[in-house]
C-alpha cells in the first residue's frame, strides 16, 4: 500500500550482506550465475595474505560496476549490451566498504561479512579482489542481511505469513509506517499546521525543540517525519532552505 513510497529511502542506505568468494577464475556476470573469463588456475594464498588485502578494501573507493548491470549506457542497459556481446564501457562510482570481515577461508572459497554504502556491487568487490590476487574470483554465493533498520531477525518466513493468514492476524506481520525510518526526526502538527501540511503547503520550522524525537542540536536536517496529533504519520518533509521545509510524501 502506501508503505511502497517509502522505497525512495532505502535505495541508497546501508547495508549489509554475507557471501562467499571462490577463487580461482573470474566470469563475465562477476558470480556463479556466468560463464567463465579466465582459464582456471591455482590458487595459492594464505588467509592472511587475503585479510590483509580485505583490509585494504574497506574505506572509501572507486569501483567500476560489473558490465550485467542495470547501469545505462547511452539510455540502455548494460546488460542488454553485455548479453549481445557489445563492448561495455562503465564509469567508477565512489562507494564505501564500513567493514569487510573473511569468516572462514579454506583455501578457495572466502565466507565473508561486509557492510557499504548503497549503491556497492559486492560482484565487483568479489571480482576486484581476484583481480588484486592474479588467480581470478567471482561472487559464489550472497544474502543480505540488512538494509538500513531492516534485519533478518526481523523478517517473516511464507510459512509464518501462512499461518497468519489463516487466522487472521496478518497485521501483525506489517510494520507500521510510525516505525519506519526511525532515525529521522519527528515534528508534531495540529490544526492549521497539520491541515496545511496534508495539503503539501511548505512550512517554516520555527523551533528545532518541537521535534518529538531527533539529534536536539540547532541545525538544519535534511528529511523530518510529520506526525498529526494522534502520533500518525501523515508526511515526510524535505529541507528546502534556511527553516523551509516541504512535504514531498503526503500520506493522505
């Protein structure tokens, strides 16, 4: 339902997956799932040698995305250029690696935990590391374990979902839009104010202490939660300029 306009602020958040990296040999998607690019070859690293270069992974970088990606490439997908045999020609990004740990390691496969930015190809990673290494790599295996303040000891098996179904308690499966985003600051409106804002009006903040909840430091932020009196979410407003604020998701 409307929960699905939310997505615009989860795209580029944090996140954070665990994975296995098999060494070796590269392929052409950057995972299991392509063909290989690289002839096969020995593989003779120590797991030091491979944290140490984890290590040398993590910060900021520049990283060229894998050409079977959604990237655009003159209005078309890399993918369709990649999946024709057309040539691809990507542009670094900068992306941001918070923490990348090796979990085990026998040899050829690398289990490992990483966190970064939106927008990170762990693909890339797994085949940049192969390449750093000279006997080649790809991304076997991956599973994100969180985006933003959705983790996996918050998600709902189809079984439960099942189940809750058929006894009618499927509500109790769905967060409520109030729990979303709960790092953002909460600005409480009534009257005038709260009809204003559900008609998308811009507003001045007049005092950062009005905030139900947030950092309690005078300064500007960029996105506020609007609630109505009853604690309802009732829109998300952007910073404008200076105190001006706007509310670009209303939830009417």
């Amino acid at each position: 339902g409307r929960a699905t306009r939310f997505a615009q602020f989860y795209l580029k958040s944090r996140k954070a997956y665990e994975g296995t990296i098999r060494l070796g040999f590269s392929t052409d998607t950057y995972d299991g799932t392509g063909t290989p690019s690289s002839e096969e070859s020995p593989v003779s690293v120590e797991a030091e040698e491979l944290e140490k270069l984890f290590r040398e992974f993590t910060g900021r970088l520049m990283q060229t995305p894998p050409p079977f990606s959604a990237k655009r490439i003159g209005g078309v997908r890399a993918y369709q250029l990649a999946r024709q045999k057309k040539p691809v020609q990507l542009e670094p990004v900068e992306v941001e690696i918070y923490a990348l740990e090796m979990v085990s390691f026998d040899g050829i496969r690398a289990c490992f935990a990483v966190e970064c930015s939106g927008g990170t190809y762990v693909r890339s990673l797994a085949h940049d590391i192969g390449q750093r290494l000279g006997c080649g790599a790809h991304l076997e295996g991956l599973r994100r374990t969180t985006v933003a303040e959705f983790t996996l000891d918050k998600s709902v098996t189809l079984e439960s979902l099942e189940e809750a179904v058929r006894e009618e308690k499927l509500e109790e499966c769905i967060i409520p839009l109030e729990a979303l985003l709960p790092d953002c600051p909460e600005l409480i409106v009534r009257g005038r104010e709260e009809k204003s804002v559900r008609h998308g009006h811009k507003f001045e903040l007049a005092h950062i202490e009005r905030f139900g909840r947030g950092t309690g430091r005078e300064q500007s932020v960029s996105i506020l939660k609007i609630m109505g009196p009853d604690r309802r979410l009732i829109a998300v407003a952007r910073h404008v300029s200076g105190s001006i604020y706007h509310p670009d998701l209303v939830l009417v």
